[in-house]
C-alpha cells in the first residue's frame, strides 16, 4: 500500500476495485492505493465485488441443485460461500454490534465489547438467527428452480455491498478515529452513493424481466429493501455509538442481505 499518494488526488477506477476487493475480499488484490480517493472510488465500487462473491455462492448453489444435491444442501453452501470469501468478517461484525448493543451501555464501554475476541450470547443469537434465515430464503428459491435460486444468492450479495456504498457516504461520522470505519466513512458524496444504488435496482429488475413483471418489481424491492434494513443498522450505530467502524460495516452487509432474500422468497 502506498502512504505517500496525495490525497487529493483522483483515484482511477482500477484503483477503486483493487481496494474493494482487498478490502470486501479475501481474493488476492494488491491494494495500490490507500488514501480518501481510493476509499471513494473503491467503495463506489462496493457492488462489483459483492457480484464476484455472489456469482462463486450463485455457481456452487446451482451446481448442486442441478447436480440433485437438493434445493437446503444449494442454499447451505450458497451460504458458506460468502463467508468463506471474507474470511467470516462480515458476520463476526454482525455478532460483535449485536453483543455492543445488547450490552445497553455508554457508547465507549458498548465500542470496547465490539473490540474483543470473544462472542457473546447476543452475538451468538443473533448469528443462529440471520445465518437461519439466510439458508431458508435460499431453501425457498432453490426450491422453484436452480436459476432462481443462483441468481437470488447473486443479487443478496450485492445487495449487501451496495448497503455499505451508502454506509460510506457524506454525513456517516466514524465511531473511531482509526480501523476501516474511519477510513471509509464520509468516503462517498451522497449523489454518487445514491446513484450507484439507482442503477444496482434498475440492472437487478432489467435482469429479472424474462421472469414476468411480478420478479422484475420483485428484484427490484429486494435491492431498495435490503438496502433500507442496511440504513436503519447504520442510524442505530450512529445514535448510539457515534458512528460507524469496521464492525459496523460487517452487520450492515449481513442485515441487507438477510432482507433482501427475504424479500426475494415471498
């Protein structure tokens, strides 16, 4: 990583996806750039990889349903995929803010429980709980079809990605004054976040089309949906830690994407 690049300066759309995926995921990319232009231009970027991840989760889970794996065994390891593909951050983000928040303490005791190793019993619950959810949503559309059900995994995962795009925008203080919280947060202008998040919809309904009016609205609300859960994950952090971290990030990508193939399974 490079300490010396100016900060002012532009970062170039390679840029901005090598610091997506080396920081969204465990794929080897070396990180050129690390500075507010890359975070900016990689976090716009945020989707891209979240489409990577969910193509490799999307593949396998397709593969085994048409392989007659059945449709519980596709949406476990449609599952596992993503976590495995982030080294599990993204969900042990979401156990640590659950065990923060579930403390009901000040916001520097609740932020020094999100730092510790251990998980706890809200952590814990709350992992069961979303992983839970999770695997049935992508039970029920595996069950209608191989296609569906690789193509829900797919959208979920950039779902997730596209939340943590609108985590990063202008007006999300960071909760610390360092981790990957800090250096993201207030990374992107609220118009190119919101954009982003305008074409993630209109590309996900456009590819739902073939399947009938009812999917494309349904792609659709799953991606303003999902990213609407992601947005009230990121207000209750910010009224009660001050902000966003790392940590953060990981529960709101686990939340959208947990609502988006809720949405996606009704």
């Amino acid at each position: 990583m490079s300490a010396t690049t100016p900060e002012s300066s532009r970062a170039s759309l390679s840029d901005g996806i090598r610091f997506a995926f080396g920081t969204l995921t465990v794929l080897p990319v070396t990180v050129a750039r690390w500075d507010r232009a890359a975070a900016r231009t990689g976090m716009l970027c945020a989707p891209l990889a979240g489409l990577a991840v969910g193509a490799a989760a999307g593949a396998l889970g397709g593969a085994l349903s048409l392989l007659g794996a059945g449709a519980l065994l596709a949406a476990v390891a449609a599952v596992a995929v993503p976590a495995a593909l982030t080294r599990g951050l993204h969900l042990d983000g979401l156990a640590d803010v659950a065990d923060g928040l579930g403390s009901n303490k000040p916001a520097e005791d609740a932020l020094r429980i999100m730092k510790q190793s251990d998980i706890g019993p809200f952590g814990v619950v709350t992992l069961v709980l979303a992983l839970f959810a999770q695997v049935a949503a992508l039970d029920r559309l595996f069950t209608d079809s191989w296609a569906r059900g690789a193509v829900g995994a797919v959208l979920c995962a950039v779902t997730a990605r596209l939340a943590l795009t609108l985590a990063s925008r202008e007006g999300v203080p960071a909760a610390r004054p360092e981790g990957l919280g800090a250096a993201v947060a207030q990374a992107v202008p609220r118009g190119a976040a919101f954009a982003v998040g305008a074409v993630a919809a209109a590309v996900a309904a456009a590819v739902r089309l073939p399947g009938g009016p009812a999917d494309s609205v349904r792609a659709a609300a799953a991606v303003v949906l999902g990213c609407a859960a992601g947005e009230l994950t990121v207000r209750r952090c910010t009224r009660r830690l001050g902000g966003v971290t790392g940590d953060v990030f990981g529960a709101v990508a686990e939340t959208a994407a947990t609502a988006a193939l809720v949405v996606l399974a009704l």
